[in-house]
C-alpha cells in the first residue's frame, strides 16, 4: 500500500518571530546587566532593492532593544577609506555587530574587508577565523542564513541526524557553512555544483536538499525524492512570460503579480517539485524571514560572547 504524505510549508516569517522574541527577552536580560548590543550596517552607494532590506535589518534592531547605526559612504569611497570606517568600529566598545551589506562598487575590495571586521564582531560569520572555528566544532559566528535553516528545521522537528542531506552550491555565504553545520548536527552530507556530473541522481538521494546555487528551477521534480525535505535558499527574479508559464501557469496569485510587476520571485525549486515533499519553504516567505533573525541573534551572541558570557 502506498502512503500519501500530504506537503506542509515551512512558515519562515513565523519561525523568525519566535526567534526575535527569545533575542528581545535576551537583550533585556542584557540591559539589567547595564549592556546594550550594539550593531552598526554599512551600506555603500545607492542600492534601492539593498536599501529596504537594510532598513529593515536596522528598524528590527531597534525594536529589540539594541543600539543600531546606518552608516552609508558614497559609491566612490576607497578600499583605504572603509578599512579605516572599519577600524574605527572595531575600537568601539558600544559595537558588538558590523555588517557590510553588498552588492559593494567595483573598486572595493571585499575579501579585504572581510578580513578587516575583528571575528568578535563578524555578525555575517565570514571572517576566516569565525570559518575556521564554525569548520572545527568551536563557538563561532555562523553565517545567517544557514544558521536560520537549522533553527527552522529543528523547531519544525524535522530529523537531521542521520538523514543524507544534499547542498546544491557551494558558495562562501551558504553552500560550504551550511554543509559544515548539518555535519555538526550529525546529518550525512553530499556537496554539489555546477560542475556535477549527474546532478539528479544525487539529488533524488537526499532526505533534506537545500537548494542554494542561484538559478530558477534548476531543481525539477523528476531530481526530488517523495517524502524529502525541500530548503529553497534561491531567490531568483522571474521576467519572461515563457518562464513564468512553465513554473507558475495556473497560479492566479502568482499570475496576478506577474501582470502587475511584470516579474515574479521563485527559488531554485521548481515549484512544482514541492507536491512530492514532506516539507518545503516557499519562495518567498521560507528561508528569507529568517536571515534577519538570526542576524539579530548573531549580535546579542557576539555582545555575550565579548564580554565572557555564556552564549
């Protein structure tokens, strides 16, 4: 007999609401002890799309109850002038967080940079010493994003021990940290890209694919195990009618947005693979919500950790 599993999709926005609300009850405990987690974002030049999401990340500091800075040099600034911007943050006792949001102007040099945040503030955990200490089992700075995917497969009660989990990607920011952090929850890891010869064969062998290279429905439903657990870290723009038929014909939500705006937001999943999953996070509303979160907890992590805390 065959068993139906009827698919449930993973609510980013309210996993990130409970995380945010055990960061704000943190911070007050912080602020009885007279600290106040500070978090200072650097944005250069004039990004619209980066603008509201920087907004965004600074507004929700504030409401938790932290100290929280914009600084933005203009798209001319140096290499030298953001060194000097960053080593003046370091010195500061009030920063706990800095976080130099991208895309950056061509004549910037952000590996330098990178490497120029002290590790006890990299809150985005890209500092080789944060990568280092996330690779051996020390307390470290992991980077948000896939941070955010394990505090969402866990709270969910999703099995990762145990279970093969396949990374599509193999990115700084996502792919190599979020393989590190499923092997330390004790998950079997396989680690693709796009030079991966019979990528459907290793996909349809997951239990949990995360699904983070960066091109539209590049995972179809013939790659997807039944029964899987779909992560969709893509967030890819959709333009073209031809696109949005295959992926969406028949979405009249999506439809309507796609009249409107002329594009539509999808994954790396098709969408039409999530029929067959256990669980999946939608695109958009899954994984996004919780970047955000964690970053906020990232912060408080940081102050604690600063200042010989338990963390």
């Amino acid at each position: 007999m065959t068993t139906t599993v009827t698919p449930q999709s993973l609510d980013g926005n309210a996993i990130a609401s409970v995380i945010k609300a055990e960061v704000a009850a943190d911070i007050q405990k912080l602020h009885a002890q007279g600290i106040r987690p500070g978090l200072v974002v650097v944005m250069v030049g004039n990004h619209p799309a980066s603008e509201v999401y920087v907004r965004n990340k600074v507004k929700t500091s504030a409401e938790l109850g932290m100290n929280s800075e914009l600084i933005t040099p203009p798209a001319s600034v140096t290499t030298e002038e953001l060194l000097s911007l960053v080593a003046q943050l370091n010195a500061r006792e009030d920063v706990d967080g800095i976080l130099i949001q991208t895309p950056l102007p061509p004549q910037v040099d952000k590996k330098l940079l990178d490497q120029a945040v002290s590790p006890d503030k990299d809150v985005d955990g890209f500092h080789p010493v944060n990568v280092g200490r996330l690779q051996s089992g020390q307390p470290s700075l992991a980077p948000c994003t896939p941070a955010g995917i394990i505090q969402m497969l866990k709270r969910s009660g999703i099995p990762i021990s145990g279970q093969h989990a396949v990374v599509v990607g193999r990115s700084d920011i996502v792919g190599k940290p979020m393989a590190m952090l499923l092997l330390q929850e004790n998950a079997t890891v396989t680690i693709c890209h796009s030079k991966t010869r019979d990528l459907a064969a290793f996909c349809r062998s997951a239990d949990i694919l995360v699904a983070a290279i960066g091109k539209a429905g590049i995972i179809r439903p013939d790659m997807v195990r039944p029964g899987a657990v779909l992560v969709d870290v893509g967030m890819n723009r959709i333009t073209s009618q031809e696109d949005f038929d295959r992926f969406f014909s028949g979405n009249a939500k999506r439809e309507k947005t796609f009249k409107e705006k002329g594009s539509v937001l999808m994954g790396d999943i098709d969408p039409h693979a999530f029929a067959l999953a256990s669980y999946y996070t939608p695109v958009p509303g899954g994984v996004g919500p919780l970047t955000i979160a964690m970053l906020m907890a990232n912060t408080v992590r940081a102050a604690r950790l600063r200042r010989g805390l338990a963390a």
